[in-house]
C-alpha cells in the first residue's frame, strides 16, 4: 500500500535555491515542517512535477533513499510579503499546489567522498535509465549524504518524453527500449554490476504499484494532450509507458556496466 501524498499549507518563504534553474525554495508549513519546494510557476512547467512524484515514489518503492515528498499549497497572500521581484514574480505565478521535498538539515551536496555501497549504486543507476534521466554527472550528481547515507533528489528531468505529449499521441513502445546514456553518471565507477539487481527491481514494479504510484499525482498537474483531457485517461498512458520501459528491462539494460 503507497500511502498518498501528505498536504500542507506553506507559512513562510525563507530562503531561494539558487543552484537549481526553476529557483526552488526552502520554506515552512502548518505541520511545523520545513521542505524545499518547487513551484508549479517555474519555467519548466508542470511535468516536472509529475515527473519528480513518479521517479521519487519508484526509487522508495526499490529501496533508495529519497526525501519525503508532500503537496503544499501557497495563497496569495502569502506572495506580497517577497521584496525580491523575481520571487515575487514566481510565487504570483504558483499560487494553488506545488511540490515539497522535506528538507534534510545538516545534509551536503554528493562529492564522493562518502559513496553508496555497490548495491545501492548499481539500484540508482538502474533507476535513472529506467526513468531515462541522464541529470545525474558530476555537473549536477543530484545526490545528497544525510546521516552517512546518499540520498536521491530532483528526478524532473526523468520521464523526458512526456514533454511532446500535448502536440502528438504517446507511443510506449517508441521508448520501451530507448538505451539510456549513462556513461558520464556520477555513480557510474561505484557501482555494482547492474544485471544483480534488476530482476529484483523489476520484480518491485507489479502493474499495481506503479498505477498506486502514478496515482499521487495530483489531477490538476495532469495537463491536457492531443489525445484526451481526461485525467484517468493521462494516468493510465503514464502507467503504460512505466510498464512497457519495465518488461523490457533486460533489453535496455544491456547497455549498463
């Protein structure tokens, strides 16, 4: 059972993220938590939304770490407080529900000097060309190390293909075997070999959890297509491409160390 996501309400903008490009936020809510949050406004739209709850849910789902992650909800008011005029800008531009990741305190940026076992390493390589997220080189590790442990973070750069959805009709078998190039991945020298992993990993990823998975997303981040506007409808095309890039894993993965 995939519990839904929590939601919140934000209290308090505190600090920009400037390291990302969509300006992501630390910010606190009505459940005394602080998270890092991204917004529905930022440039890169909503699929990336989507698209950080499914890759973030499935590397739970195999056994990566990865922050918590809840819906909260900015009013208006809450938006003529910010002096800064691009925050401003941003925060006008997301008012209704964005993304919360929780924010882990005293946790660093991935610099390798703390790697993940093999195993762990050889699951966050199998996720990222499961998910076809190549934003995962020593540019960007997008790794974090909390308590000792390495931790996965922003995945909205996975799922890429969804972006052409509104213009033309999905086609899951087009990316059923798409080979991910991960030459230039940060865990790329860590980790074990991927072949020892994947069966149990596929094995993770029943029909039904990855419809509970795609099920958390929220409806209003669903963006209509040319093919249909009814949610369940999207959902389901999601679910399809989730399961036609999963039975073909031991194609794709031929690919991997």
């Amino acid at each position: 059972m995939i519990p839904l996501l929590p939601r919140i309400q934000a209290l308090r903008y505190v600090t920009p993220l400037r390291e990302g490009g969509s300006l992501p936020a630390v910010m606190e809510a009505d459940d005394d938590g602080t998270y890092v949050v991204k917004f529905r406004g930022a440039g890169q739209g909503l699929k990336v939304l989507v698209a950080e709850v499914i890759t973030s849910e499935i590397a739970r789902v195999i056994g990566i770490p990865t922050p918590e992650l809840a819906v909260i909800t900015l009013v208006d008011a809450l938006t003529k407080y910010e002096r800064d005029e691009e925050v401003q800008d941003l925060l006008k531009a997301s008012v209704g529900t964005n993304l919360a990741s929780d924010f882990l305190p005293g946790s660093f940026g991935y610099d390798g000097s703390c790697p993940p076992p093999a195993d762990l390493a050889a699951k966050i390589l199998w996720l990222d060309a499961y998910s076809l997220n190549i934003d995962r080189t020593w540019a960007n590790p997008n790794l974090i190390v909390w308590h000792g442990r390495v931790h996965a973070i922003d995945h909205g750069a996975s799922l890429w293909f969804h972006h052409s959805w509104p213009s033309k009709a999905p086609n899951p078998a087009a990316f059923a075997t798409r080979q991910p190039d991960l030459a230039k991945h940060v865990l790329i020298d860590v980790a074990g070999p991927v072949a020892e992993v994947n069966d149990a990993l596929v094995a993770h990823l029943s029909d039904e959890v990855l419809t509970a998975v795609v099920d958390l997303v929220p409806e209003e981040w669903l963006e209509p297509m040319v093919l249909t506007d009814d949610p369940q409808h999207i959902r389901r095309i999601y679910v399809e491409h989730l399961i036609a890039r999963r039975d073909a894993a031991a194609e794709w993965t031929k690919a991997l160390p």
